[in-house]
C-alpha cells in the first residue's frame, strides 16, 4: 500500500517517479554549518603590512612586474618567514595615487613608504596579511607594467609564466617555501593552468568562478557565440594594458615598480604592450560564428594546450590532477558561467572542496551594498584561510574533515538556506518534469500565453511562433558587469516571446543544479534558428525575474558524450561533419535537448515558474538575423511533449488549483 500510495502521489505531482521519497534536510543558517566562522574570535596577529615592488624575469627574459606585501610593525617588515599567496592578474596588480603611494585595495592604500594600515574589518588579501601570510600580486606579461605584447585570454605563455613566479617566491628570503594561488575569474582561471606546469613551490589553489569548457559555457553555448560580454571584456583589458595611452605623460592607471620612479621601465613596457592586441583568432572566426556556429574541432586554440592562442582549460585538467595540488571551489548561481565549477569538482582528483552560493560573478555585482556579496566575502575569505592553514601551514585543522559540499539556496536577498552533501548532485534532488501547454495561463501579453503542467496533454498542437531579434537580456552579458545582475527584468523579453507559465505554487519549491529542456521545434521557412530558453520567477505582482538560461542553434542538435565527467547532462557535439550533416529545419518537428545555467533557488508559494522561448539576445551573442524572419513551432503534448525538467529538493511541486 505504501508503494502504490507513493506511485499515486508522483502521479497527482508530475515529475519523475523515484524509487525513494527525497527527504532533504533542514536548511542551516551559515553560523550553524560554520561557513566563514574559521578563527573569527581570534584577534589579528598584525595590523600593519609594507609593500615592495621588483621586476622578475621569466624564462625567456620578459621582465614580470610583482608586488609583495610583508605583515608589519610599526612600519617596518617582520623578519621571519611566511607563508606566500599569490594573485596572477591581467587587471593591475596596483595604481598610483597623487601622494606618491599606491592603490591595490581601496580600504588599505600603501603610502609613499609602501605602509598599509589593515582594516579591523578586512577580508581577502588584508585578511591572510593580518593572520601572518605574505601576499604577492603580479601583472600578467603584455598587462600592466609587465613587458612583452598583450594578447587576449588563455595564452599557454601564461602557466609558464606563473611557473616561474611561484618558484621565484618559494626561494625569497621571507617565504617559508610554501606557496598558494587564489582569486576569482581570470585569476581563478591561470591556477589550473600554472599546476599543470607542477611547480614544486604550489601548495594549494582557492578558486572563484572559473571556466571549464569554454566552447560549451564560457566562449559559447550549443555552438552560439557570447560575443556580448566577451567584446566588453577586450575593450577592458585594452584600457588596463594603457594601450591607448600617451606614453610621453605621466601613466596614472599603472603603478611602476619601485626601482623605476620616473616610469621609464613602465613606458617601454607598454610600447611593448601596443605591439600585441588581437592575437586570439576570434575575429577571423567571426563569419564562421555567424552561419555554422562555434565548431569544436574548427577551432584548435579552444581545444589545445599550445604556445599561441585560447587553451580549453578542460583539456588540461589530467595534468592538473597530476600535479596533486589542493583545490578550494567556489561557484554562483549568478554567475556568467555558473556550471563550469560543478565540473570542476566533477573532474578534479586531488584534495577537494565545493562552496556554491547565489552569487554573480567574481566581484563584479552591486557589493557591498548587497547582502548576497557581503555574506560571499565572509566565507570566501575564512574558508580561504582554513584551506590555506592546512595546506601551506600543516594546521591540523578540520579544512579536510568538513563535508565536500556545502551549497546556499537563495530565499530571499538577505536569506540563504545552506546544506552539506557528500555527492553532486545531492542524492536528495530528484528530477521533476513541467510540460508545455497550450492552456492560456493568463499571466503575460506574449505570442502565446502557454502554461507549465505536471503532465503533458494528451493532444500533440504545434505552438506558432515568428522571432523577434530586438529581444534582448541587457547590454554587456546578464551576468558579468550588469549592475542589476541579481534581478534582471525579463518581463520585455517575455512580451516579444513565447512563454510557458504555471500556475502559482501552492507551496515552496527547491530547485538546486541544472535545469534542462527538451523541446520539438519546427520551421515554416526557415532551415536554421537559434532557441534560447529562460526560467523566469513571476513573483504575485507579475514582475518576472532571470533564473536560468540555455542556448542551442538548431543545426547542433546532435548530442554525444562530453570529452569530460558532466554529470550525463545533454552535450551538443558541435563537430562540424554533425553540424553539417544536421537536416534542415522543417515543418517536421525535431528535438532539441539542452541543459541551462544551474540554480538554486526556493520558490516561493504564491510565485509562477515561467518558461520563456526567444530567438535572439540581440546584446549578448551572435544570432543568424535571417529575412524573412523564421516563422516557427514548438510541438506539445502526445507525441511532440515538449518539457522542462527541474532538479528539485525535497518535495514535488504543487500548484494552487483554479
């Protein structure tokens, strides 16, 4: 009776029956799971820290400039030796300030002298300074006042580069020979890349929001091209490399090192810096993008670990896990790319642990005024610190002992529901299906008004559609600099779009990890087309919110298994014989299945989940705008049951019945 009792309820619920009841366990506050609480009733061991500034030159003799920061008394450099932490940056590793000191953190500038004051309420950097670590920062070479021609992302130069830096560290003087890596994006990104070069000085890595596969998140999705954020990324870097500066005057956005006053050595660095630009190969590809897509096997520096060009870092991940190196994630639901660091666990063989919370991306979100960014730096910096105790210090402390996983689910902006797990997904998520529908939801003005149900219904309808190309989910990326990263308004692109809307949940709903679609698409005239699928919150007022989001152009439909561990999700090949091979588009509907960005989120009683299908995010990637504009279909129901598919926590959902 119980059995057919649990059958019963998966049938009135809609979703994917199990073969046990998903009993998740009781959400935490960060204090009780002890997330950012390491040594917090412990006084700072120094208040004080001085900087010193030299060029390093790397193996084949372009001149890196490096900053380190030693803790301090009274203005002077403790003597001892400390444990080294280094940030590899391609943003500036400092900036001078008028009187005559310099700007690393805005809370502690270094005066004339190169002292700092740390701030009772440090975190990061200061933080690690104030526990007794010396923290380096270095300029990337072609950036800031390193030498050598400046490039775009992911030159292999780079892990040879860090290579000789941590070693360089690893013999000073005040280093105890122990070096760790940590920071976000970017600075997240060159880790992996310097362990797969195994220098003997890395200890451990803490990384924030870093690629994975770059071709399938990062670069592009279902072999449609981010050029958005990524064009906004170029422009930025090309302002921090002074590429545009006057050389002759004064450089006010790069502070030279401290043998070089009159910035003779800075200038020369930057003439060298204007010898470079473009270098990685996405402008040549560009037209490629726009009719076939990102192609996986066409685009070798995405694929290859070599001297020039974009390197994948999921090609590199073996020699990472030879390196042995300790590795701290952590990853956001608002992130740009925010499934890349489940994979990153998923893949990763050495000493691990995963931190996921709803943040965006690095540090780029409204912060501090946000609680979201304040609760994220307290655990980044703590459980930095206990991973760093460990690693570079030999503190028997319980960084290894602690659960694997510990993920936040975002209640509200001030609330985030916190859970262990020992696995990912966690073995209390269970899959639940939401079917598209015809049924009028009555909830937006769009194309179609459609609604989510917990089962599909039971006659096949072709749902017409026609692509707008002015939809839009914002300028410079949803998710990158977006000042309103946390809450972007879908509600223009709902009116331009198809929507698929639920009815309001009768009561809260878990979802944790990455959502999936499956949809039957077809085309009245047109043999390509482009599908973006967004879940959406609709809060009672109407007000529908970004949660998630998917790509896929329809000639890259082809799924085959993923060149890495993805947890089965669905994987476009995106090889070009799959590419061309594809059929066109038709009045025959065909399937096409993609995952979305992850989440974890509650929705919340009385809130509507909406499904929104565009053709087109007119800032953000590059779409084929086709004339006449495509007319085409998504099947429901029967045969043709086009779905979402939630990884929910706990309990199924439950609609309020009309």
């Amino acid at each position: 009776m119980k059995l057919i009792a649990l059958l019963l309820s998966a049938v009135l619920m809609g979703g994917v029956v199990s073969n046990a009841t998903a009993s998740a366990p009781a959400p935490r506050a960060m204090a009780e799971t002890g997330l950012g609480q390491y040594r917090v009733a412990e006084p700072f061991r120094y208040t004080e820290a001085v900087r010193r500034s030299v060029y390093v030159p790397a193996r084949d003799g372009v001149r890196l400039a490096i900053d380190y920061y030693l803790p301090a008394v009274n203005g002077r450099a403790v003597s001892g030796k400390f444990p080294t932490l280094l940030e590899f940056t391609r943003y500036g590793r400092a900036v001078p300030r008028p009187d005559g000191g310099t700007m690393r953190w805005p809370d502690a500038p270094a005066d004339r002298q190169g002292v700092l004051k740390i701030p009772a309420n440090a975190s990061g950097p200061l933080l690690f300074l104030a526990y007794g670590y010396a923290v380096a920062v270095a300029d990337m070479r072609g950036a800031g006042a390193s030498f050598g021609p400046s490039y775009n992302e992911g030159d292999g130069v780079e892990g040879r580069d860090g290579f000789d830096l941590v070693e360089w560290l690893g013999r000073q003087r005040w280093s105890n020979g122990a070096v760790g890596m940590f920071g976000a994006s970017y600075l997240a990104e060159i880790q992996p890349r310097i362990a797969a070069e195994r220098p003997r000085a890395l200890k451990a890595m803490s990384m924030q929001v870093a690629f994975f596969d770059g071709a399938n998140g990062a670069y592009s999705m279902g072999g449609i091209y981010r050029a958005g954020w990524l064009g906004a990324w170029s422009s930025r870097v090309a302002v921090n490399d002074n590429r545009s500066t006057t050389i002759q005057q004064r450089i006010l956005n790069i502070a030279e090192v401290d043998a070089d006053p009159e910035q003779t050595l800075l200038r020369q660095a930057i003439d060298e810096h204007r010898r470079g630009g473009d270098t990685d190969g996405y402008n040549s590809h560009f037209e490629e993008f726009k009719t076939l897509g990102v192609l996986r096997d066409r685009l070798t520096f995405l694929d290859q670990y070599q001297v020039q060009g974009q390197n994948n870092l999921q090609t590199i991940v073996d020699r990472v896990n030879r390196s042995g190196v300790p590795a701290l994630l952590f990853g956001g639901w608002h992130d740009i790319y925010s499934n890349d660091m489940l994979y990153w666990y998923a893949n990763l063989e050495v000493a691990k642990k995963m931190i996921y919370g709803p943040w965006a991306h690095g540090y780029l979100g409204p912060m501090p005024n946000d609680p979201r960014d304040r609760e994220r730096q307290a655990i980044v910096s703590r459980e930095t610190l206990r991973w760093f105790d460990r690693w570079l210090l030999g503190v028997r402390n319980d960084a290894e002992t602690r659960a694997p996983i510990y993920y936040g689910l975002q209640r509200t902006r001030s609330q985030t529901d916190w859970y262990e797990a020992q696995q990912w997904p966690p073995k209390e998520v269970v899959s639940r299906d939401l079917f598209l529908s015809t049924q009028p939801a009555a909830s937006v003005l769009s194309q179609n008004d459609g609604s989510l149900a917990l089962a599909p219904q039971q006659q096949s309808q072709r749902q017409p559609w026609t692509v707008d190309y002015t939809t839009t989910t914002g300028t410079i990326g949803t998710r990158w600099l977006l000042r309103k990263v946390y809450e972007i308004d879908m509600a223009s692109n709902d009116m331009k779009s198809l929507t698929f809307t639920s009815p309001p949940l009768a009561r809260d709903l878990q979802v944790v990890g990455v959502p999936t679609v499956k949809l039957w698409l077809s085309s009245e005239n047109a043999k390509d087309a482009d599908v973006y699928a967004y879940l959406n919150a609709v809060n009672e007022d109407g007000e529908s919110r970004l949660v998630a989001e998917g790509i896929l152009r329809a000639s890259h439909r082809k799924l085959g298994k993923a060149p890495y561990k993805n947890y089965d999700l669905p994987f476009p090949t995106s090889l070009s014989t799959d590419v061309k091979a594809a059929a066109p588009l038709s009045e025959q509907p065909v399937t096409l299945e993609f995952a979305m960005l992850s989440t974890g989120r509650v929705f919340h009683a009385g809130e509507r989940l909406r499904l929104t299908i565009a053709g087109a995010d007119r800032d953000n990637t590059v779409t084929i705008e086709q004339q006449p504009t495509p007319r085409l279909g998504i099947h429901v129901g029967g045969n043709a049951a086009s779905a979402l598919t939630l990884p929910v926590l706990g309990d199924a959902p439950q609609f309020v019945t009309p």
